[in-house]
C-alpha cells in the first residue's frame, strides 16, 4: 500500500513540474514575442524619430540659407536664393524678400485640356491662350505664370485640376513700384540681379552672414516721391516724351534723389524698355557748359567777373561755321553777365583767351568725357571726342561735346563747394574722403555769386526758380539731340542755398513744347507761355520741386525766418 501511494504521490509531482514546465515556456515564448513587437514598434518610432529630426534640420538649413522647391514627374529642380532687404536713408523699405508661388501646368494630368484652357480664359483673360494651348499639346511640363500672389493661387486652386502645380518660391518685392525703377534695378526668377543696384550688389546681397542687415542707400523716398510727381506733372504741361531729375549733396556726393522717366513697374517682369537719362544718358547739355569756361577763366586769373569784354559781334565765323546770339546783347558785357545773359559770342572770345592748352586740362581733370563712377552697371560712354577746328569755341557754349547728367550735376557740386571734385555716391556712410580740387575756394565763391544772379538778375534766364528765402542760383542749357536734330533737350543745374551751397539740383526735359496754357508767375507778372527755352519750363520745374523739399530738407527759408522774426518783434 504505501509503494502505491508512494508511486502516486511521485506521479502526481511529476506531473505538476512537467505542466510548471510547460506554462513557464509559454510564458517565455510570449514574453519573447512581446519584446520582439515591442522592439520593432521601438526601432519604427525611432526611425519615424530620426527622419523627423533629418528633416527639420533640413528645412532649418535651407530656411536660413536658400529656399529649394522641388517639382514634380520630369520638372527640373531649382534653387532660390534669400537677399538681404535695401532701405532709404531713414529705414524706409524698398525692397525685401517674401514668399510667393511658381504655378506650372503637367499636360498628363489635365483630363479636358479644351476645358482646363475655357476656365484659364475666363479667370485669367491677360494670359496668352495660344501659347497655352501649344504648349498643353505638346505634353510637356511648362510655367503658367511666374510669382502669383495669394489670390491667384486660390482662384487657380479652385478650378480643381491637379495637373496644376504651385510651387513655394522667395519672389523679390518692392514696397514703391515705379517709383526707384532706374536705381534698384530687377532680379530673375532665380533671385539673382539683373539690372541696378540689384546687380551691381548682387554678391553682397546674397551675402548669408549679412541677411538680417540691410543695404541702407542714400536716397530719400519722400523726396523722390515729390520730385517724381513734379517732373510727371512736368511731361503733361510741356508734353515732353521724356525727363530726368538729380538732387545731390555738393559736399559728400550722396544722391538723395534720382528720377529718370519714362519708368517702369520693377515688379513685373518684363523687358526694360527705357534708360536711365541721369546715369545712362549721354546728351549735349549746352549752355550749362558756359559755368565751366568761365570757371577756368577765373582759376586761370585770366580776368575777373567784373572784366568786360569789349566789342562783341553778334555773329562770329568759325572756318565754315556761323556763331551767333540768339538775343541782340550789348557790345561791352562783363564776365558775369556773359554768363547770366548765356551769350555764346561772349563765352566763344573767353574761350579763345584761355586757349585749347588749358581748356583740355580743366576738362581732363573733370573727368568730364569719362563714364561716371556710381554703384549701378547702367553708366554712359560720351561719345569720341578728338580737338579739331573750331572745337575749342563750340565747346565753350556746350555743343560738339557730350557727357552725362550726372558728370555735370557733379562738376557744378565742385564748381560750388569750394572747389573739389566729388564722387557720386547711392550708399549711406560710404563717401569717397580725398577729394580732387580743380578750382581755387575763391574761384568756387566768385562761381556761386554768378549762379545766383543768373536767378535774381533782370536779365538773367533763370528768374522761375527765384524761390524766395531759398537762395537758388544756377545755369540754364538749352540744345538739340545730337542724335536727333528736331528734338530739344533743356536742362537746368541749380545750386542752393548759394550762401552755403548744400545742394544741387539737375532738371532735363526731352522735347518739351510751348506751354501756352500756363500762366507764369514772372518777375511778378502773370504772363502765358510763348516760349521754349529751358527758362521757361526746366526751371520753371526746378523753382516748383525747390519750394517743396527745401523744408524736408531743413533748409533755412530766410524769409519765413524773418517773417517769424517780424511778429515775434
């Protein structure tokens, strides 16, 4: 009996382990299995984990540095590059950076190409539908339109084709249209510069240690505004075809405004029609040129501006040449009054004392054939110039040479400043410091005195720029197109305040007509236009844009000053 219950009790036990064994493997087995899930669930997540991060990182690089979109099926990928924002002279922005959208059309995916092509017309009837149409038949991925702003994309969005494509790009944009068209220049589709500063800077703009730090220029945009509007309003009066204006600081070259008109939108992207006149431009200024010879003659002490000129003819032969006056003038002028008067015999016979030597020289020094040094690609060549007969007494009075605006605007800074020879310059805190002088400081007063009277004289051809407490002086040019012998070019350089010259203000129209119904204010008569001379409407411009700026300019108007002086008195 108990060898039984021994046998019993042993099989019992037996049985008990072997069924121990048994759930305790089951238990491994799925506690392995479970691990293992677990560990694939792990190494999914951090995979998931670490592609994220990749691509944040990624997109945190290419934020920082470029832009890069990416197209579809068989478009090619692109780079677009960041650039750094360009502001006025006090912060204003003028061109900066932001996001925008690329639209490109894949044929494949289009199902009803004729009625993709019915919606396109409907809501986008400025678009080409022929080359659209040419371009779907041809299967290939192409451009609908470049740089759409947020409401295209939605209207385009919402015809619900998907062989429609927006890609997200940086599109370059600036704040004031037309309004620094001819300076700031475009860039391509790719962000990189094309025209103007755009393209002079381009390296600079693109620099990515420098992107939070913006080109700060010299320009000032309310200014540029108000001279804009008077020179568009100019081209209506005088139905001029076109028009040029630079202000600019006779001490440090710093261009403060600079219009050249016609302009253009730089926001479009189309092909640039027009020059820049100022930088651009090369023109015969004409009697302008008349301060320069009687600069040199003063610099050279070869008379002084009380020296007459006695028995001046009113018409003079030069070899095949006939020079004359176009006013009868007295036969005795002195020095000044050639140049207030604008006699072409009398600067002819002033020329003629200084002789070719000289004359040369002073133009040399000038660099007055050269291309002007700006920070803009669109420069001017004057045309080949070689001293032949009679050169020397054309160019006396401005005609057989050419420059352009700005060389002269930049010459009459010198000719008022003391006597150097200065740089123009469109970036702030970056002035050229060794000047060149090219004329004595008396010589530069003796020049500033004339320029004023030229304005305040009875006989002198500026009187409608005579805007009272400012203190205008300056030169009137009136020429043909070298190019065009039946178009007119009239020019006005204006310097002010002329007890201590700050500025200089250079106005050209382009075939300007007879105002006849405007009335002038002249000399304190109200009389109609009748005449085409650039006393009549360059300066007649210049006086309006100098009663305007001269307070944002903080010029001191004497006469408000005495006025106040009187009442407070």
């Amino acid at each position: 009996m108990r060898k039984k219950s021994k046998t019993i009790k042993a099989s019992n036990q037996s049985s008990f382990y072997f069924e121990d064994y048994i759930e305790t493997n089951r238990k491994n087995k799925f506690a392995k299995k479970t691990n293992i899930f677990l560990d694939r669930i792990y190494l999914l997540f951090f995979s998931f984990f670490c592609l994220i991060l990749i691509f944040s990182i990624k997109i945190i690089h290419i934020s920082s540095n470029e832009i890069e979109t990416f197209n579809q099926g068989n478009e090619p990928s692109k780079f677009v590059l960041l650039r750094r924002d360009i502001v006025d002279r006090n912060g204003i922005l003028i061109s900066r950076n932001i996001k925008s959208f690329d639209v490109a059309i894949n044929p494949k995916l289009i199902k009803d190409k004729n009625n993709f092509l019915l919606k396109i017309r409907l809501n986008f009837p400025s678009l080409p539908i022929n080359e659209i149409e040419k371009k779907l038949n041809k299967n290939q991925w192409f451009y609908l339109k470049r740089r759409i702003d947020q409401s295209e994309r939605e209207k385009l969005w919402a015809l619900g084709e998907k062989g429609i494509i927006f890609e997200h790009i940086q599109a370059r944009m600036y704040t004031h249209g037309n309004l620094f068209s001819h300076i700031i220049g475009q860039v391509d589709y790719d962000n990189y510069g094309v025209s103007g500063l755009e393209k002079y800077f381009d390296k600079e703009l693109k620099d990515k240690k420098l992107l939070k730090k913006p080109i700060k220029l010299t320009l000032d945009s309310n200014i540029q505004y108000i001279i804009n509007k008077e020179l568009n309003e100019a081209l209506r009066i005088f139905k001029a075809t076109g028009g040029g204006a630079l202000l600019m600081d006779v001490k440090t070259g710093d261009i403060i405004s600079l219009v050249s008109l016609p302009n253009f939108n730089i926001n479009k992207r189309e092909e640039i029609k027009y020059i820049n006149k100022i930088t651009k431009g090369v023109y015969e200024l004409g009697s302008v040129f008349k301060t320069f010879t009687v600069a040199m003659a003063l610099d050279y002490n070869l008379f002084t501006p009380q020296s007459e000129i006695k028995d001046i003819p009113r018409k003079l032969k030069c070899s095949s040449h006939e020079i004359s006056d176009i006013k009868e003038f007295p036969k005795n002028l002195s020095v000044e009054n050639i140049l207030i008067r604008s006699s072409n015999i009398g600067t002819l016979l002033v020329a003629r004392k200084i002789g070719e030597k000289k004359f040369k020289k002073f133009i040399d020094d000038t660099n007055l054939l050269k291309s002007p040094e700006i920070q803009l690609e669109e420069v001017g060549n004057p045309i080949n110039f070689n001293w032949n007969k009679c050169k020397l007494e054309t160019v006396s009075f401005g005609h057989g040479i050419t420059t352009t605006p700005l060389q002269a605007a930049s010459i009459y800074a010198a000719l008022v400043n003391g006597g150097r020879l200065i740089k123009p310059n469109l970036i702030k805190n970056n002035q050229t410091k060794n000047y060149k002088r090219i004329i004595s400081e008396k010589t530069s007063q003796d020049i500033t005195n004339i320029l004023r009277k030229v304005v305040t004289d009875k006989k002198g051809t500026a009187s409608l720029a005579d805007v009272h407490g400012y203190n205008v002086g300056g030169k009137t040019g009136t020429s043909q197109n070298y190019k065009d012998k039946n178009e007119n070019l009239n020019t006005f350089i204006s310097v002010f305040p002329t007890q201590e010259p700050k500025y200089t203000l250079l106005v050209m129209l382009q075939n300007p007509q007879v105002a006849k119904n405007l009335i002038y204010n002249y000399r304190g008569m109200k009389i109609k236009g009748t005449r085409n001379e650039a006393g009549w409407n360059s300066v007649y411009v210049a006086g309006k844009i100098i009663k305007k700026i001269g307070p944002i300019l903080a010029i001191n108007n004497e006469e408000f000053t005495n006025h106040v002086a009187e009442k407070i008195n």
